[in-house]
C-alpha cells in the first residue's frame, strides 16, 4: 500500500516539474505561430502595395471594381481563407489569359510573390492591417 502511495507521489512530482517547461514550449511555439502569421502578413500586404494599389488601392482607377482592402477581399469572396485555388485574387494570378491576369498590363508578379500570396490564403489571409508598418512620427525629449 505505501508503496502505491509512493509511486503516485513521484509521479505527481515529476508531472509537476514537467509542467513549467510544458508551458513554455507551447508558449514559444506560439507566439513564433503569431510571429510567422504577421510576417506572411506583411509579406502579402508589400506585394499587394507595390503590385496592385496603384490600380486597387483607395486611389486607384478599378478601386470600384475591387478595393484591395482585407476585410473587402475577404467579405467580397475575392479571397477564401485556407483555399487558394478558389480564391479569384489568387487565380488571376496565374491565368495564362492575359487579358485576366493581374497585375494587368504589366509583367506577371515573380514565383516568390505569386508563393507569398498563396501561402497567406493558405495560413488562413491574416489581417495585414493589424500588422502593417505604419508612418507614425513620435515626439520625442531630443526634438
């Protein structure tokens, strides 16, 4: 019986020396999840910045047409979360119809990019405009 006791109690120990060091790889694990999440993040709202704003940001010509705005992308089915090939932003992407594809007129975006915006549909098109760097200018003691 004290022998049964024992054991329990060693295991309760052991457990409880586990789980700090348990609570901190699912600590680093996720936070590098949300750190990868806002840099595919970034990363797509570059390539969106310099390859589609010009014609479908908020002073663009077709910003009627399509706004490339997250939640507008998101709300107007342009962008399916998780899916890619049923994304139409993704797919105009790689239509061989030049007529369609996007940028229109210009060069097709490079593999990377074309990747990039795939592996954001894919992680689930996180907000970039959450993570987006922005032009803030902060008073400071030395000005």
């Amino acid at each position: 019986m004290f022998h049964r006791y024992f054991v329990l109690a060693l295991i309760s120990t052991h457990k409880q020396h586990l789980l700090a060091p348990t609570c901190l790889f699912l600590l680093i694990i996720v936070s590098q999840n949300v750190h990868s999440q806002q840099q595919i993040a970034t990363d797509a709202y570059g390539i969106f910045e310099q390859s589609c704003n010009i014609c479908h940001g908020p002073n663009g010509a077709f910003k009627e047409t399509l706004l490339i705005e997250h939640k507008a992308l998101i709300e107007n089915g342009t962008v399916v979360p998780g899916k890619p090939n049923t994304s139409e932003l993704y797919t105009r992407l790689l239509t061989n119809d030049i007529a369609k594809r996007m940028p229109l007129g210009q060069p097709q975006l490079s593999a990377q990019a074309i990747k990039t915006i795939r592996d954001w549909i894919l992680a689930g098109a996180p907000n970039w405009e959450v993570t987006a760097p922005t032009n803030r200018q902060f008073i400071s003691n030395s000005e």
